[in-house]
C-alpha cells in the first residue's frame, strides 16, 4: 500500500515522488561485539572502515568526534591519531583516480562554518590533511548545519560528494581535479520533510541513501545528473523502524548484486537489514534487525554513526567488520565497538550467497 504521509508531502510539493513501503515480519536477532576502541574524548558519532588493500590486519576505523575532531584507530581498537579539527559530525572514505593519481580521499561534515574537511589516507594508514582542507562551503539557502556525508564512485571511477543538512537539504558535488588541486563542482540540490543525517552511497548499484531521522529511509538514483525523485525504502513506525531516530546507514556488498543495507534504528537500539538490491517493484522489505549485547564489551545503545565492510579482516572479522558509534559506555565514556559480521549472519539467519548477475 501506499503510505499516506507520502500522499501527503507530494501534494504539498515537498518531494516529488516517493513508493510503496510493505508491511514486514523481520526475524529479530542479538550479536556480541568482539571488542571496542578506546574511550573518545568527548563524544564519537561516525566511523568508515579503511581496508589495507596490502595487509588487511592493518585496516584502519576512522572515526569523528563532535567537539574535537577525527580519531584514527586500528583493528585491537587502540587510537593512532588525533587531528583535532573542530566539530566533525560524520565521514566517508573512497579510493580513487584524480588526475591520473591514485588517491584514498577522506571527507568530513564540519558544523562550525558548513563546510567539508578533506583528508588523505597514506599506504600505511597514517592520515593528512588534504590541500583542499575546508571546502566549498554552504550552497545557496542552506542556513543550518551540515550533517551527514557520503562519497559516490560511479563504476567508470567518477567521484561525488554528497551532505545532508539540518534544513532537510541534500546537496551533491562531483569532484574532479588533482590530489593536490581538487575541484568540487555543483550538481544538485534536493530537498527531505525534514532533518535527515546519514548518507551512503552503494557505489555497484548506483544507489544512495538518505536517512530521514523522524520519517525513514530515502532511496535515489546516485548519478549527480539524475532528478531527485526518492523511494521511501522503510518508514518510522514500522516493524524495523518502530520509533525514530533512523541515523547510520552502511552498505554490505557481497557480491556484484548481492548484500545489505544496515540501519541504525536508535530509538530502540537496534540495526535494521534490508535486501541491497531493490525488487521488480522497487521495494526492499526489512529482512531483520538485531542488538548488541553484553559480551566481550558492555552493550550497545543509542548508535548514531555505523559502518560496515564484508572484507576478511583476519580471524577475528572473517566475513567482514561492522563498526557502531557506542554512545552510552560504560563508565560515562563513549566509544566505537566492533562487531564481526560473520556473527550477524548467524544471528539472523542470512544466506551470504552472491545472487546471480544477470
């Protein structure tokens, strides 16, 4: 069916389309984290995994903390760097090809002055600043805090920027230029019912996701030169999204099709799964969702940021590492826990066979 609130945005002009959402009966699920990273300063919100294409055991979790800047850890969870940056909220990485360079460019949401920190992640993990440190700036009519980021690597290795703003907007830069020179051009701008945070692109689909806090998860065409007609995949109130907030969102790609998309549902400290691969009618039905429990760590709560990654990252993460923003540690501190991802596919009864391609 049809939900009624999307009647109602579409006709007040609000969003230009949004879909049907299904009914669902989610199998629930708990996991474990297998460790947890050290104690932030102040207040962690979002990591990205860096995988070592060279040594995966010496992978790297970039994480960001809201009122000091980003935080580099390693796989025992032990901090390597600091770079202390301002009010960073949340952060994306991608490996790509700049001017003939081959270059991993991280990007950063500052909410100081709206604008976007860019970093560079060196071979051996180590991160630096980029030469184009604070850039572009606030579009026009943005007024209000830049909040979610996320890249996008089309498959012919073209890159883009994309952020969310507490205002509702979505904005998106294709980026071009040299490591040394970067060039962020305009390429649309697009408007939630209200505040949205994370963002991830699933760059082997050409698919990006917008979450809306209080309202659900938004699907768009990735392409910086599509329209801005969205999907709402899944709303709040429903089996998966039974409260708001709806904040971290992670892509597991398993194969060239095949995966998930992860949310983090907050109000219930819980991660939602749905089918990476939209059906024939554009639907993605919640496959489940799970907590993380008292364990190796204490348990998890209240997860802003999340991200994920299938790679083998040695015995302990052998199908891949998800990492969550933990925001009530133990102790009154707050971290970023580890989970392996081979534990959710048992707790949830998930079939990691690729689906066919054609």
């Amino acid at each position: 069916m049809i939900d009624p609130r999307c009647l109602a945005w579409v006709a007040a002009g609000i969003l230009v389309s949004c879909v049907a959402v299904q009914a669902q009966d989610p199998v629930m699920g708990s996991v474990t984290a297998v460790r947890e990273t050290e104690p932030v300063d102040v207040d962690p919100d979002d990591p990205a995994i860096w995988v070592n294409p060279a040594d995966p055991l010496q992978s790297r979790v970039i994480g960001t903390d809201k009122d000091f800047g980003l935080v580099v850890f390693d796989l025992a969870g032990k901090t390597l760097q600091k770079l202390p940056d301002g009010r960073l909220n949340n952060v994306d990485l991608r490996t790509v090809v700049l001017g003939g360079e081959e270059v991993t460019l991280i990007a950063a949401s500052k909410r100081e002055d709206n604008t976007i920190v860019f970093y560079t992640m060196a071979a051996d993990g180590s991160v630096a600043h980029a030469p184009t440190f604070a850039y572009p700036g606030a579009p026009t009519q943005v007024d209000d805090d830049i909040y979610g980021i996320g890249f996008y690597k089309d498959l012919a290795g073209s890159l883009s920027v994309i952020a969310s703003f507490k205002t509702g907007d979505v904005v998106q830069w294709e980026i071009g230029g040299t490591p040394a020179a970067m060039e962020l051009r305009f390429a649309r701008q697009w408007k939630l019912p209200s505040q949205p945070e994370g963002v991830a692109a699933d760059d082997g689909l050409g698919l990006l996701y917008v979450g809306e806090e209080d309202g659900g998860i938004w699907r768009f065409d990735a392409n910086p030169r599509a329209g801005t007609d969205g999907t709402l995949v899944d709303k709040v109130g429903s089996a998966c999204l039974p409260v708001d907030d709806v904040e971290g969102i992670g892509v597991v790609s398993t194969g060239p099709e095949s995966g998930w998309l992860v949310v983090s549902a907050q109000g219930v400290n819980r991660y939602a799964l749905y089918p990476r691969k939209p059906d024939a009618d554009g639907r993605q039905p919640c496959i489940g969702s799970f907590g993380i429990e008292t364990g190796a760590t204490d348990p998890v709560g209240e997860t802003d940021g999340l991200d994920v990654t299938s790679a083998a990252l040695g015995p302990d993460f052998p199908a891949g590492l998800m990492v969550v923003q933990d925001d009530r540690n133990e102790g009154f501190s707050r971290n970023f826990k580890y989970v392996s991802w081979a534990d959710v596919v048992r707790a949830l009864g998930l079939d990691q066979t690729p689906l066919p391609t054609n």
